[in-house]
C-alpha cells in the first residue's frame, strides 16, 4: 500500500521517528570521533558511520514528512525534548572511552539492523523500498563491529577487561532499545512492522551473545520490562538535553532560514 | 527530434562526482520518459541512488538539469530518486568495471545479493579472493571496511604492496 490507513498514521508516525531519532543521535555520536579516533582507520571508520547514520535519518524524516506536514529539518532540529522517541542508550556520552563506544555500537547497530530487515517486508511500500536499502548498508556497520567485539576481546587482558565493562555498563539499558512505542502491536498485525517467527528480542540477543562468546566475553541480557517507560514514549535520560542544545544550536538561531 | 536515446547520450556525458565513470555506467539512470508538449518536451528521468542520502546527489541531480535542459527542444526537466528498484553494484556496466579497475577500484562479482543472509557470525572479516586492480594478484587483504567515500572500502595487496578501494556489496 501505498497510503496508511488512518487510525495506524499515528502509530506509524512514532515508530518511524524512533528510526530516525536513534539514528540521528547515534550518528551524532559518532561524529564525536572525528578527529580522535584511537587509530587513523577508525577516524575514518567512526565519521563514515555518522555520515550513514544521519543520512538514514534524513531519509526517514522525509518519509515522514508529507504525514506530519513538517520539512526534515523541523523534524530533526526542531522538536521540544519530549517529542523525541529515540531510546536512552542513543543519548549517552561515552567519555572517549573507546569501550563504550564499540559496546553502545554493537547493541545499536545489531538492533538497527534487525528492525530495518523487519520493516523492509512492511506492508507501506515507501518504506518498505528504503528500509531494504538501509539494511543492506547496516550490514557493513555490524561486520565492523563484530569484527571489533572480537579483536578487543582476544587482544589482551586490559583491551578484555575494558570491553567487559563497557559491556556490563551498557547491558541492562539496551534492551530498552526495544521498547515499543504506542500502538506498535498494532502496527504489527496490519503488516506494517512484520515480525519475523523468532521474536527479535531474542534473535538479537543470540547473535549477540554469539560474538561476545567468541571474543570470550559474558553478555547477559533480559528483554524490557513491560512497563517500563522509556525514550519511546519521551522520557529521556538527562544527556540528551544536552546532546540537543549542541546539535540544534544553529538551527535555533533563526529556525526555517534558507542555506 | 528528441528521443530516449539521445537524452542518454546526453547523460553518458555526465561522470559521477565520486568515481571515475558515467552515471550511466555506473547503473544510476534507471527510466528516461519523454513528453511532448508543442515544441517543447518534458523529461522526467528516474534516478537510482548507491548509497541512501549520498552527498552526491544534489551535484548529480544539477548536472543532468543543466546538460539536459540544454538539449535544444528541451522545456523541462524533472529528475526522481527512487528505491525501487534498488540500486546494486551489479548495475555497473563491463565498461564502467574496466574504468573503474584502471582507476585501481574493484567492484564485486555480478550476482551479489541485496538481501544479506540470516544472522549467522558476521565475526570474521570479508577476506575472500579479491583480484588486486593493479597486479591482479588474490594475495589481497581487507584494510579498512570504510574509505574516501561511503561506498567504498580499502583493501592492500600484499604483492605489489599498493592499496586499492573496492566497492561495498550492496
């Protein structure tokens, strides 16, 4: 289909916000690297990620621009805080710890994958026709990161000891990257967000586990506690405050001026 | 007289901003439609993106309304990006691989699959034979899964000791 049905427009709305909101503040977040990279080839690696991850995004505030009658800059830079719906994990600093980084990134970049695999099967052709495309370009980030799940692991005790409590650190907040928005079951049984027969909680967390084993790293984690209410539903850490006052400051200088 | 064809000569003049080869030899130009209003024709022409959001674009996108609208009998020129359907590197042509190979860029074996596999281990890096542009030697390593531009990785031979870029395989 090409047109959403009415009463599944919001929903929708949401679900695709919380794309393209993680993908901007995880693109942001990357760029932080850009510079300072602990090797020349991961500067490289870590702005070519934020260059994917804020273009995914801006291609998705498109989509989602004709259904809130707003340009992709007002949706990206000019929100009130608790319209975001981007999960909390998105939002953390990582200190320059390069543990963080990796860790924050294979939670992400898995999950990412696996919803865009999802919704490349969507039932709203639109989106369906750019979420293929976005998955096949995420593949590349999770080979990446996996790639370096491994090597820290196997490297020495210190690169171990770091990316372990990089993971410990990082574990019990991101499984709230699955935190549903409003009405997302909704949207599941209208086809418009199918699920694959294994629940994508757990294959991510098996895939998961499957590399930080082979890097010889414990990974423990629980799915989402069904009350629990996070950045899908605007509740965010107090980081992402901060994240915004940098990210939007030009843009509210003088909000709607041609570049 | 203004047919399809001679709108695609127009567009094999047109290289892509970040490769050394047409936009047509490198798959892009997926529809040329032709309109024809009194003297003037409409062309719309539908455009296939590599990469999601490529910075590319913009450029692309002026270039073919500059040099196409220029075509005498030319009123109008619109131009598309659409995702179906997608763009992959089997669309380069055997003109465009030869191209970009003398460039020292490879381009990965016609058949590659949209539709990555399963979730099995993605731990180990892609280090399958990939023919070195310059000696054509296999002894060829991954360097880096990122390079110059976002569809392109870095590769190192390790017989003439050159390094080379290969296109990701999407």
């Amino acid at each position: 289909m090409d047109n959403l049905p009415e009463n599944l427009k919001q929903p929708m709305i949401d679900l695709l916000l919380a794309v393209a909101d993680d993908k901007l503040m995880l693109g942001h977040r990357n760029s932080d690297w850009t510079g300072l990279g602990p090797i020349l080839e991961e500067d490289i690696a870590f702005s070519s990620l934020a260059q994917d991850e804020i273009a995914h995004a801006q291609v998705i505030y498109e989509l989602l621009s004709p259904l809130v009658d707003k340009t992709a800059d007002e949706l990206a830079y000019g929100r009130s805080i608790d319209q975001y719906r981007c999960a909390q994990i998105v939002e953390l600093p990582d200190g320059f710890d390069w543990a963080v980084a990796i860790a924050r990134q294979f939670f992400c970049d898995h999950f990412d994958r696996l919803r865009l695999r999802a919704l490349s099967h969507s039932s709203y052709k639109p989106l369906a026709d750019v979420a293929s495309r976005l998955a096949a370009e995420e593949q590349v980030h999770v080979d990446h990161v996996d790639a370096w799940i491994v090597r820290l692991g196997k490297g020495n005790t210190d690169s171990k000891q770091r990316l372990q409590t990089a993971l410990d650190q990082l574990s019990p907040i991101a499984p709230m990257l699955f935190e549903p928005v409003d009405h997302e079951a909704e949207l599941i049984t209208a086809g418009l967000y199918p699920q694959a027969e294994t629940d994508m909680f757990h294959a991510w967390r098996d895939v998961l586990q499957h590399v930080a084993h082979e890097g010889g790293l414990a990974l423990e984690l629980s799915p989402p506690n069904a009350g629990a209410q996070g950045g899908r539903r605007g509740h965010h850490s107090e980081h992402l405050k901060s994240l915004l006052d940098e990210m939007c400051e030009v843009y509210r200088l003088e909000p709607g001026v041609a570049w | 007289m203004i047919d399809t064809e001679s709108i695609m000569d127009v567009l094999r003049e047109i290289p892509d901003p970040e490769m050394p080869i047409s936009i047509v030899d490198l798959g892009l130009v997926e529809d040329v439609r032709i309109e024809t209003n009194g003297d003037s024709a409409v062309v719309s022409i539908d455009i296939l993106p590599t990469f999601v959001g490529c910075p590319a674009l913009p450029m692309i996108e002026n270039e073919i309304r500059t040099k196409v609208g220029a075509v005498e009998g030319v009123g109008e020129v619109s131009v598309q990006f659409i995702y179906d359907p997608p763009w992959s590197v089997d669309r380069i042509s055997d003109d465009g691989r030869r191209s970009l190979a003398a460039h020292g860029v490879t381009v990965p074996e016609h058949g590659s699959k949209l539709d990555v596999p399963g979730h099995g281990s993605t731990v180990e890096l892609r280090t399958s034979a990939i023919a070195c542009p310059f000696c054509n030697s296999n002894e060829t390593r991954l360097d880096s899964q990122f390079g110059p531009t976002r569809c392109r990785m870095i590769y190192y031979c390790e017989s003439c000791k050159n390094s080379f870029e290969h296109m990701k395989r999407v």
